[in-house]
C-alpha cells in the first residue's frame, strides 16, 4: 500500500471513513514502510506497534458500530520525542535518561487520541531540543529524506523528516528557536508555531522540575503534508482555546479579519544585515512576491515590522535566559565566569548567549522592558498589514556537522561561512513576542532541496496564517515528496 504513504491525513481519514481501507491497514502500511525506509533516515525512533494496533482496531470496530471517534479516526501517526506518551521514553536525547519512561499522556497527546489518532512512536530529537541537527547519544543521528548527508532540522528534525519521507501522516512539534518551523522548512513540509501560550504545554517535559504550564517563547504546535492538516490539528490541540496570562490561563477567541485573499496587504522580508540569507532562499522569496502581486496581492518589500538589531538582541537574551534557567547551578556559574571574559561592548552571538545564561532578574526585566516596546511596534505593523512573509532560516538545508560550539560550526551563505546561529535570527524575529506564524514550502534550491517560508501574523491571528497557507497549497505549491523515497 505504498501509494497511500504520501497521502495527507485528512484524505487517510476520509477513506477509512468510507471504508476504502482499514486503520489496522492504514498502520501496517505505515510500519512496513518503516522497516524498509527508516533504517537510511532514522527518524522514528520510539516504535510502539502492538497497542497502536490494538488502538487502529478499535478504530475499526467503533466505525462498524457506526461511531466516529472524531476528525482523525484511525490516522497513524508521531509525535516529537520530548512529548510523554505514557508507556514510552522521554529522554530529550540525554544517555543518562535512557529509561525514564512516562506515566502519563502529555496534553496535546490526549487530545490527539480523543480526535481518533493512532499515535504508533515518537520522532527523534537532538540533545535538549538545542540544535539545528538531529543527533543524540540514545537514538544517533536522523537524515533529510531529500539528500540523507545533511539535516532535517532540529529540534523538530525527525518530525519533519518522518513526513517527508511518508513514515507518518501527522506530527505534533515544539518550537522555542523555530523547532518546527526550520526542520519544514528543510524538509519541504508545513509547520505551525501558533501564538504563545494558546496550546497547553503541559507534558512536553523531560522530569518534574521542568514541569511549566508555560515557559517563556516556547510553543508547541503541529507539522504536516499539508497545511489543511495543520488546521485541523491546531484545533484539536488548541481546544479548548486559551490564553497563557499571568494570573493563569483565560478563555480566548480566535482572530480572523476575514480579508479577501486578493486584497491582502503582504510585506516581504527577504535578507537581513543582522543574519545573511542565501541568494537560493531569497530568489523563491521573491518568486513567491511575484505570484502574490499577479493575484492583485498587494506586497510591500521597504517596510519592516521592527529593527533588526533591537529584535535580534532582545530575543537571544530571552531565549538563553530562558533554556539556561533550566541549567544546573554548575552550569550558570560556569556562564558567569564565561560571560566576564567578554568585552562589556561584545556583541557577539557567544557573549550574548554566557550574558543571557547568567543574567540576573534585574537584567531580564529589563530586556522584557525592550520586549514590550517591540511588542507594540509589531501590534502597529499588523494596522497597516494583514500578513508579513519571511525566510524561515538563511540556507536550505546544510551537511551534517556535530563538532564544536554551534556558533563556531560555519554554514555557507552566498559563498561564504556564517555561523549556525544566525539562523535563531529568523526564529526570534516573531518569536520573540509570542506572534504566529505558518512555514509553507515555496520552492527548491538550485541543489534540488527545500526551501520553505514563515507567513507571521499578528496576536491570536493564527486562523489568518492558515488560512494564506492553505491557499498557496492550492495555487502555488503542494507537498513534494523526496525523489529519493517516493520510490521505495
């Protein structure tokens, strides 16, 4: 059943629905194909068969009966490593947690299962979620199903490559330094990172003491084939919707303005001073402008949302503030020590990261202060604009390349060697304020590999991205499968 492996999920469930195929056959299918694919990319690396065939028949049983256990009854599919599925590891990629095993089904999870999903493994993950590469000591290294010596991304990396490569039909993702939006883009598959703290984080946690209801950037969300898949995932693991507010979660509508495609107010960004975009990336950026402006899209290449430097300086120090609170003590004092060995006007991607990891809460106030302001400015672009386009990372796709500091492991932009990071550039530019937003696949690289875009909205405007998404499905691009695998 391998022409089936492609499909996307909301067509696997309508024919189990009609009763084209069974679930029990629809996972078969999905478990046979990771037998003879999955040993090359090595992207499902948690197999959990037997109950999921267990949960697929009973999925077939309830539709004899006449009953439908919701919008994805009996679809296969993953979820990220880092989410607990009671009865499987949650190890974030550590050796040391090899066999620490869930009791409980993360919340996203739940809802997925009440939908009807068939959750059958978990995806890999590298080392803390902290990478652009999949690559960790528990489970080794996952590949690009479209050129297997370079990555699929991180930390979201073996989602999105389980997709690409027809092992799965639906992924749920988490995203703090565009975790799902970099490995979709570098797959050629649909992510989303919905607004801040509207999908319930609760169970995306390696132990208790990590247990947060909300932590500071991150989200999670779904990845898929395509981007009516994310709709409907986002719904699912959104409902009931809510906001993440200091005094606790509050009941919250959706936005959706409800513009007409054709008089969209688009801008574009396709390069910054701040982190290099290669000319592979910026020529489908602006590729995909001149298809919008043919649809009488209206799209504005000078404006710009916010200052580079200002955004790019606030969001590291939130980000590392953030991951580095996590740290053991060992390990904010070793920052310290770092971090004074800097020059005081260093602006440097490793001054700022020690700076940030061993800040004080008067320092992260402050830049929280600076958050605020570009808080407002954005809120101000989106009176002007419905939508902003953007790259999701610098390059396609790079060669694997595990060895030293991530700033110091250099990719090639225009000819010439960048450090990794400046890709957190691109993650940070909406991220850094909680805004939205949609990676959808706009072309391919002279190379032959993906290159994707993030379509950011503003606050809560989430169904707004989706909904541009789903339409560049339908006129521009759909989901292409690796040459390499839609022949096994």
């Amino acid at each position: 059943m391998s022409e089936i492996a492609f499909l996307p999920a909301l067509e696997l469930a309508r024919r189990i629905r009609q009763r084209e195929l069974s679930a029990v056959e629809a996972l078969q299918s999905c478990l046979q194909r990771l037998e003879r694919v999955d040993n090359e990319i090595n992207a499902v690396v948690v197999r959990d068969g037997e109950r999921a065939l267990k949960a697929a028949q009973a999925a077939d049983e309830a539709l004899a009966r006449g009953d439908t256990l919701g919008p994805l009854h009996g679809v296969p599919m993953t979820v990220k490593e880092s989410f607990n599925v009671a009865g499987l590891p949650t190890t974030y990629g550590y050796e040391e947690h090899r066999h620490n095993v869930a009791q409980e089904d993360a919340v996203t999870v739940a809802r997925l299962k009440r939908a009807g999903a068939v959750i059958f493994g978990k995806t890999n993950v590298p080392v803390s979620l902290a990478d652009w590469q999949s690559f960790n000591p528990v489970y080794g290294t996952t590949r690009n199903p479209w050129d297997t010596s370079r990555t699929p991304g991180g930390s979201s990396g073996g989602s999105a490559a389980a997709l690409a490569a027809g092992l799965s039909y639906l992924e749920l993702g988490s995203d703090i330094g565009a975790s799902i939006r970099n490995p979709a883009h570098y797959c050629g598959v649909w992510g989303h990172k919905p607004t801040w703290g509207t999908v319930p984080v609760a169970g995306h946690q390696l132990v208790p003491r990590h247990a947060v209801e909300a932590y500071d950037i991150a989200a999670v969300g779904p990845l898929a084939r395509s981007a009516f898949d994310l709709s409907v995932a986002l719904d699912i693991v959104s409902t009931p919707l809510q906001a993440q507010t200091a005094l606790g979660p509050v009941p919250l509508a959706w936005r959706d303005r409800g513009v007409p495609l054709s008089r969209l107010r688009v801008a574009l960004v396709t390069d910054s001073a701040e982190a290099p975009v290669d000319a592979s990336v910026q020529s489908s950026l602006q590729a995909l402008g001149d298809f919008l402006r043919r649809q009488g899209v209206h799209v504005d290449e000078a404006a710009r949302p916010v200052d580079d430097a200002e955004s790019w300086a606030v969001y590291i120090h939130l980000l590392r503030s953030a991951t580095g609170s996590r740290e053991p003590e060992a390990v904010w004092a070793d920052a310290g020590r770092r971090a004074a060995g800097f020059d005081a006007d260093d602006t440097s991607y490793p001054a700022r990261h020690f700076r940030a990891i061993a800040s004080t809460h008067r320092d992260w106030v402050a830049m929280d202060e600076r958050r605020f302001g570009l808080r407002h400015r954005w809120a101000a672009f989106f009176e002007r604009f419905d939508l902003l386009i953007c790259p999701a990372a610098p390059t396609p796709a790079f060669p694997h390349n595990q060895v030293g500091p991530r700033w110091e492991r250099m990719v090639p932009v225009n000819g010439q060697g960048r450090p990794s990071t400046d890709g957190l550039y691109w993650a940070g530019y909406p991220g850094v304020v909680g805004l939205p937003a949609t990676a959808v696949p706009i072309g391919l690289s002279p190379e032959g590999l993906p290159i994707g875009a993030q379509v950011v909205g503003p606050a809560y405007g989430d169904p707004e991205c989706l909904r541009f998404a789903r339409w560049l499905e339908r006129e521009y691009r759909a989901f292409v499968p690796p040459p390499l695998q839609s022949r096994k």
